[in-house]
C-alpha cells in the first residue's frame, strides 16, 4: 500500500464550511468550536493527565487523537488541528511553560528592544514546526475525508504579548508600552513575526490544511490608532503572501479566517484586508456585522460561550435568534470566543444540532416562500 502523504488524502465528503467561506450557497449552516478539543471532555483531560501540553503538540499522533475526540462525538462541519498559538515563540527560540491551572508563562519574555537579537530571525519552519506539519498531514488521513481540517496561527499583535508580557493579562501593559515607547523595535518584532506565520500557514497549507483561521484574541487591547499602525498592515500582508505562496509551490490556496477578539471597531476594515472570512466575538450584533460588511466576506461566529450553560431549549432559542439575525447564507456558525471547562458536552451537542435543524428549517422554509 502506498505512504500516507500530503499527495493521496481520501475524498472530501462534507464540504460546507468550505462552501461557506467562499460565500456559495449551502443547505445548512456549518458549525465548528473553538478550542472544540479541549478540556470540557473527559477523553482529553485523559490524554493530558499522562502527557504534558506541548507533548501532545509535539506527537504528531497524540495531537491527531485529540483533533479526532470532538470529531466522533459531535456532527461538527471541521476539525482543527490541536496545537496552541505559542509554538511560534518556541520556533523563535523562546521557552514556553504551561503552568497547570494558570496557563502558559515565558520565564524570559522579551523586556527591551535589545532583546530581539536573542530570537532566531531565519527560522525553518520544517526543522522547528515540522511536527505540527506531520501532525496535520496524518489527521487528514485519519478523518477519512469526513469534515475538512483547519490550521491556524496567532497574529502578531497576540502574539507579541505572549513574548513580551510572559503570560496571560488583564491589561497586556508591557506590550502596550513598546508600542508607544518603542515604535521602530515593535514594527521590527511584528516583521520577524510575520514573516514565521506566512512561512508556517503555507506549511500547513501544504501539509494538507483545508482552511486556516488566524487568531488575533488581544485586538481588544488595542484602539483604532494602534490597531491601524500595529496590526491591520500584518493581517493584510499574511492574507496576501499566504495566497500567493501557496500559488507558487503549485497548490490551490485556502479560505482564510481572521478572528480579531475585541475588535468591533475595525470590522469594515477586517472585510476587506484579504480573508474570505471574519470572526465576530460575542459582543457583536450579527445585524450591525452584516450592514458594515456589506456581503464582501462570510461572517463566523458568535455565540456567548456562556450560553452554552443554558438549559438545551434555551440554547435553541438563543440558537435561532443567532441565525435569524445572521441569516444562512454566508455564516459560520461558533461560538464567539473558546469553550469553557466547565461547559457539559451534552450542551454542545445541543447547539451543533440547533445549527443544522434550524438553518436547515429556515432554508426550506424560505424555498417555500420563494
Ligand atoms: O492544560 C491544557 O490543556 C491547557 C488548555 C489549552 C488548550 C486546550 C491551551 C493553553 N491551549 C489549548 C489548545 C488550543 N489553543 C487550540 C486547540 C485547537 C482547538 O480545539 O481549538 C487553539 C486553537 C489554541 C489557540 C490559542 N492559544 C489562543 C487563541 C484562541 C483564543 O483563545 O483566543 C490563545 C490566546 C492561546 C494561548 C493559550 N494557550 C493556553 C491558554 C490557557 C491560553 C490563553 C492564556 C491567556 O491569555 O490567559
């Protein structure tokens, strides 16, 4: 039997998200979680008791497993690959720990311009990412075609304050500061980033990623001014190189996401540097999305994570007010920020069925009328 390569993935069977995010019409809305693999189920917490975080990252087969647990319990329309944002920082030299019980932390964050000599600036994304490339390459094996494979990225904004504040904060005050104090070394810092995220999303394009999403979770962080300066030039610059890219080594790009936590601010903006799709968190009115977006791109999202602890019906009705006020056509369904710990996966289940049968209801009943 031939190898399991990047070459002979099995056929695609459920191509809505695709469908979606390129605007084409779909029969249903396609739903997927983020941070659907994770640990609200007990399989993961499981898998993580024995190994250490960034060795599930590491192991191309324990990250496949994982990517697969939400997979075979939910008709979700997607997987994503499992692995964290901050595998990038390690690429570029850096230590990161997941510290149980309070998340990632840097021992030595960056503190002064000085201090980008120490990252690695030509980094091979084979040599340091590779795994993450393996690990994708075997889970398209391994779902068998059932639901397309999304790869992701930080941006690098969110990931600037990761390297420089060394954790999770409320105010991301540190990385704030090199934007004002420090204008020429944060552009620097944001060139040496955005250079390893195109490299590495046209890695897993390769590898056989079907979508990518690009997380900017810390744009709440910044205002308008910052937000223009800092972030949207890279966004646009990573839209554009990965397309192109991806068109140079001879394969066909992929729709691309941008989830811009925070950013209500910037979502005209966001419709027109380069993704097909825009991620709204849960503090968007889809309505007000919609009119500012105009139909230029596909919208995602955005339920409150916290619904997901209302009783089944409720999360229904909250369920068919989101796709009422969306509409079913260029939607992707999700919730509007990662998934809880606490949350009962009896709970997701309830709102991946909501997504189908009432999209699918409201579908039909439209073609009725039409
Ligand atoms: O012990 C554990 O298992 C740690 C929990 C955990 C998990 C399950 C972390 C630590 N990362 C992940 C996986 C992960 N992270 C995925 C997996 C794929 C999926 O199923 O969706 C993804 C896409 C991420 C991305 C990620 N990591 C983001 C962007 C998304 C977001 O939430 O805005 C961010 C900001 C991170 C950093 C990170 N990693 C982990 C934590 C707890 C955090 C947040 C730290 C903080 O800011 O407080």
């Amino acid at each position: 039997m031939a190898a399991n390569t990047a070459e002979n993935f099995p056929d695609l069977k459920n191509d809505l998200i695709l469908r979606a995010a390129r605007g084409e019409k779909t029969e249903l809305v396609p739903v997927w979680v983020m941070r659907q693999a994770g640990r609200y189920l007990p399989e993961f917490r499981e898998m993580r008791a024995e190994n250490e975080f960034f060795k599930v990252c590491q192991t191309p087969e324990l990250a496949c497993e994982v990517t697969l647990q939400p997979i075979r319990r939910f008709q979700l329309d997607a997987a994503i690959i499992f692995s964290d944002i901050l595998v990038v920082p390690q690429a570029l030299g850096m230590t990161v720990e997941m510290i149980p019980g309070k998340g990632p932390s840097f021992p030595e964050p960056l503190k002064l311009p000085e201090d980008l000599s120490k990252l690695d600036k030509d980094v091979d994304v084979n040599k340091t990412l590779g795994y993450v490339f393996d690990a994708i390459t075997l889970t398209r094996h391994k779902l068998e075609g059932k639901v397309p494979l999304i790869g992701f990225s930080g941006a690098p904004w969110t990931l600037m304050c990761y390297m420089i504040e060394g954790g999770g904060s409320e105010s991301m005050s540190k990385p704030k500061q090199w934007l004002y104090k420090y204008e020429e070394a944060s552009h620097q810092l944001m060139n040496i980033l955005t250079k390893v995220i195109i490299d590495y999303l046209v890695g897993q394009v390769m590898a056989g990623a079907q979508l990518l999403q690009v997380f900017e979770s810390h744009a709440g962080h910044l205002c308008p001014r910052t937000f223009n300066t800092f972030a949207l030039p890279y966004l646009s610059i990573i839209a554009k190189q990965v397309e192109e890219k991806v068109r140079a080594q001879g394969k066909e790009p992929v729709p691309m996401i941008i989830f811009a936590k925070g950013a209500h601010y910037a979502i005209e903006d966001l419709a027109q540097c380069g993704y097909e799709v825009v991620g709204l968190d849960w503090t968007i009115n889809p309505k007000t999305a919609r009119h500012q977006t105009q139909g230029k791109v596909t919208l995602q999202g955005n339920m409150d994570p916290g619904a997901l602890y209302a009783p089944k019906e409720e999360i229904r009705t909250i369920v068919r007010e989101m796709l009422e006020q969306f509409g079913t056509q260029q939607h992707i369904a999700n919730l509007g920020h990662g998934i809880w710990p606490t949350i009962d996966p009896d709970h997701v289940e309830a709102f991946v069925d909501a997504v189908h049968s009432i999209s699918e209801e409201i579908n039909l009943d439209s073609k009725k009328k039409n």
